[in-house]
C-alpha cells in the first residue's frame, strides 16, 4: 500500500498530507512511509500540506525530516505554495524552520515576497518584510515586488511596500516598465487608485521604459482614461515622443481609443505630429480602422494629404471602406490611391 501511486506519481503519504489527515499521515510515516517522496511535478507531502494550509500536518512531516527547501519541477517550495495561498500559520512555521526567505521560483523567478505583492496578500507581505524579505528582490524580468503589486492593481500591497522604502522607479519586465507606466498601461478600474498612489509619492510622470515612452504613451494606447486624465493634470507632456517619434495621440489612434483622443486634443495634442517615418496620428487611425478615431481626427483639421517616409497618405493606409469614403469626402485626392503624384 505504502508503494502504491497513482498516474501523477503521487502516493498514500501525498493524498494524506493534502487533505490535512494528520493520524493517516503519521501512521503512514510509522509503517516507512518515504517523506521526500516526489510526484511526476517534483511536489513532496509537505509541498501538498503547505498549499492546503494544515499546519499540523506540515510541522510533523518537518519533524520527520522533510526537507524545507523541496523544490517542484518548476522550482516552487513550500514556502512559495503557502504564500500563494496566503496560509499565515504555515508561512511562519515553514521560516521558523529555516526556509529561505529570499528563495526563487516559478516561471518568473519570484521570490516569497514578489509572490506575495502580485496576489495582494497584504498580511503575507507583512510578514515577509518582518522577516527581513528584500523589498527590492528582483525576479528574472527584472521586477521587483512594487512592480508585480502594481501590474495586478493591489492597491494597499503597493502602499505598504512604498511606506517600506520600495523604489518608485524601478524598472522591469520586458518593456522596462517603471511602477507608474504598468499602471498606466493596464485599462483596468481598479489601477486607477494605484496610479494615484504612486503620483501621490512622487513618481516620475515622464519616466520612460525601455524604448522611450512615457507613462501617458502607456495610458493612451491602452485606452485608460482615468489615467490619462491623472497623468496630464500632473503635467505629463502631452507631446512626449517614444524612440520612433511616436507621441501618445498616434497610440491612441491607432488603438481607437476615442474617449483618450478626445482628452489628448482637448489638452493642444497636435494633431500633425509625425513619428520618425513619418506617419500621422490619422495614418494610424486609418490603417487600423478606427472610424471614431478618425472623425475626431479631421474634425479638428488632420492633414487628409499628409504623406509619411515613402509618400503614402492616410487613404494609402485605410482598409476599411467607411474610413476611404470619409478620407475622400474630406478632399483626398484619388490620385494617391493609386500612387500617382
């Protein structure tokens, strides 16, 4: 019986220590069961025990030996599974028994604590920072725990890690995304509060992530308005362009974002700006198809003959048939659309 698996590897000893049957588990350990036995995923009784919170159950399988620093084969320890889940108890047991609270796993890399910050388990972090957790722990991207608290919009985590001394502009993730971009780029409501938060402690409102864009270019492509709205009432340089010369209008444009075209207008965006090929906010709009975008656009004077790097206008891009019908009603010559000067 104490052999027996099932097709994941897993043995009596796992199903025991999962469902929390601390007699099962200790007659099991009695009659020989292996403690440090691993399933097909790397996980060990104790890795199971602590995802489900028994504490009892994981301080016994501890006292017979089990190794606190086991690791799956994605890298993740018990420590890690019960932060996750957001088991107080287990987590002060599994350190008071020496795991390592600077340990990393996962796809990510995460430590305990950036684990902790993404799922918004504020008393987790709480406890992780008690017992000397790194604030400024970096996962393989580069992100650190404010990073990871911001990008799933946990509001009070990110407040708590601010008042820690967590660093208002660092930077990570593929993108070099400082805090106050992440959140502008994510459209979700609940960022909004975090991106108040992070201006309120003096981020940078023209930080830029790796390829020169600022937190407004973020906020515009993705649509978020009341991130917009946050940004320029801080200042944020509504004619800030990116490396290839992109300002936050031709994001918006191009992504259709109606509401934040309208804002970047209204605030003196200019509606001829050109990115370092050349092409304009209504270049973008038009191949993209965004009917909306477009109307705003030539209702506030876009050039409809504005030709970018290799002498294409805005009808050259269009695809959509309501948007050439609009391009040609504002005047577009015909001969553009066929390459004719």
């Amino acid at each position: 019986m104490l052999s027996k698996r099932d097709k994941m590897g897993r043995k009596l000893l796992h199903w025991a220590a999962f469902c929390g049957h601390k007699r099962l588990v200790q007659r099991l350990l009695e009659k020989g069961a292996d403690v440090a036995w691993e399933s097909r995923s790397g996980q060990t009784a104790l890795s199971w025990a602590a995802m489900k919170g028994h504490e009892t159950v994981v301080k016994l399988l501890l006292e017979k030996g089990a190794d606190v620093e086991c690791r799956s084969n994605g890298g993740e320890m018990p420590l890690w599974w019960a932060v996750e889940k957001g088991h107080e108890a287990v987590v002060k047991l599994l350190l008071e028994k020496g795991a390592n609270v600077e340990s990393k796993g996962g796809y990510y890399g995460h430590t305990p604590l950036s684990w902790a910050a993404e799922h918004g388990h504020e008393a987790m972090v709480k406890i992780l920072l008690e017992k000397g957790a790194d604030v400024e722990c970096r996962c393989t991207g580069g992100q650190t725990p404010l990073w990871w608290a911001v990008e799933k919009g946990r509001e009070a985590v990110v407040k708590l890690l601010l008042e820690k001394g967590a660093n208002v502009e660092s930077k990570g993730g593929y993108y070099g995304h400082t805090p106050l971009s992440r959140a502008a780029w994510a459209a979700w409501d609940w960022h909004k509060g975090v991106v108040k938060l992070l201006l309120e402690k003096g981020a940078n409102v023209e930080s830029k992530s790796r390829d020169g864009r600022t937190p407004l270019s973020w906020a515009a492509e993705s649509g978020h308005e009341a991130a917009v709205k946050l940004l320029l009432e801080k200042g944020a340089n509504v004619e800030s362009k990116s490396r290839d010369g992109r300002t936050p209008l031709s994001w918006a444009a191009e992504s259709g974002h109606e509401a934040a075209v309208k804002l970047l207008l209204e605030k003196g965006a200019n509606v001829e700006s050109k990115s370092r090929d050349g092409r304009t906010p209504l270049s973008w709009a038009a191949e993209s198809g965004h009917e909306a975008a477009v109307k705003l656009l030539l209702e506030k004077g876009a050039d409809v003959e504005s030709k970018d790097g290799v002498g294409q206008t805005p009808l050259l891009w269009a695809r959509d048939e309501a948007i050439v019908k609009l391009l040609l009603e504002k005047g577009t010559d015909m001969k553009s659309k066929d390459g004719v000067s």
